[in-house]
C-alpha cells in the first residue's frame, strides 16, 4: 500500500511540542480542557468545551469557534499531529478544507432546526473540528484524496518547506474538492 501522507521526519527526541489536558477526577476519559504549546512553550491553541457527560449522556454545549480562534482558512497547509498506531504521534502535511463551525453557522442551523419542528442536536466537543484533506493516490472519495477531521489542537503552523509538486498536488485536491461542494448544493462534507 503506498504511503497517504507527507510526513514531516523530525530528529529523534525532537519537542514538537506540549499537548496538557485537564481531567476529571472522577472520570477515567472525560476530558475539561486541552491546550496545546508550541515547542518555545508560547500558547498555540486550546479547547475549552468539555467532553464530560452528564446523567442524561448530554454533554457540554459547543457554540461555535469565533473568528479569531480560527488558526487556518480554507486553503493553508498545516501539519496535522496524528496516533498512528506502531509509530506513535507522527505529523503530516494537510490542507484545510474547512475550518471549525462559527458561531454564526450553529446559530442559523438552530434556527432552520426551529422552524422546521426538527428539535436538532446539541453541538459538543466533537463539533469543534477543522476538515482537513491529505493525498492519497488510493484514495477512492468522489474528488480524489483522503480527508480528517482534527481537532484545533492537533493542526500545527508547517515548519519545514513543501516542495512545489506536493504544494501544487494539495492546491489541486483542494479545488477539486471546492469544485465538488459547489456541485454539490454548497454542502460541505
């Protein structure tokens, strides 16, 4: 099987950088907060909703990521930190397909929700994701390329330079994604 990802090789006991969650005492997997650090220890990114459930399996209510703690647009390359399992943390290179739902977003989608009777869903800590896309000549999705959904604490600046052939290959993928969506009502996946 060929490889899916540009993976960035870091030296061995390289920092990346320093990922803290805020647990629960009594909870073995919830999680209250996680904040991610650059490698300088300077704050890069955190999430604030908590994963915690209550007695009725509801969890805390995610309103939406505002504009300004948006870290990449539709179209920046990022690297993704991922588990790979027998590899351990590994970072690969992505290109945003779309960043988290906005504040605005949730709220016209609870609106449409109300007046269509439809009761909707609370939006939670699964919600605040970027979609992302990685090439993968493999890949079988309608546009042509693999895809994830990161949360911002798991999408770091690229540090090393991208060749112009993978830069020029993500680009493509992207438009032919964006040319997809438009196909496509808008919707976006």
């Amino acid at each position: 099987m060929k490889e899916c990802m540009e993976t960035f090789h870091y030296e061995e006991n390289e920092t990346f950088g320093f990922h803290i969650e805020e647990l629960y005492v009594d909870s073995m997997f919830a999680i209250k907060t996680t904040r991610n650090y650059l490698p300088d220890g300077s704050l890069w990114d955190e999430c604030l909703t908590s994963s915690l459930e209550d007695e009725e399996g509801r969890s805390e209510e995610f309103f939406g990521r505002p504009a300004e703690k948006v870290r990449f647009q539709n179209g920046d390359l990022a690297e993704e930190l991922i588990y790979q399992h027998g590899y351990g943390y590994i970072a690969r290179l992505v290109i945003v397909g779309n960043p988290p739902i906005s504040p605005e977003r949730i709220s016209k989608k609870r609106q449409r929700w109300k007046e269509t009777k439809f009761p909707g869903y609370p939006f939670d800590y699964f919600d605040d994701l970027y979609y992302v896309l990685l090439f993968c000549e493999e890949d079988h999705h309608p546009y042509g390329y693999a895809h994830n959904h990161p949360f911002p604490i798991n999408l770091f600046p690229v540090r090393f330079p991208v060749s112009d052939e993978i830069k020029n290959n993500l680009e493509n993928h992207y438009r032919n994604y964006r040319s997809w969506c438009e196909q496509n009502k808008g919707n976006t996946v």
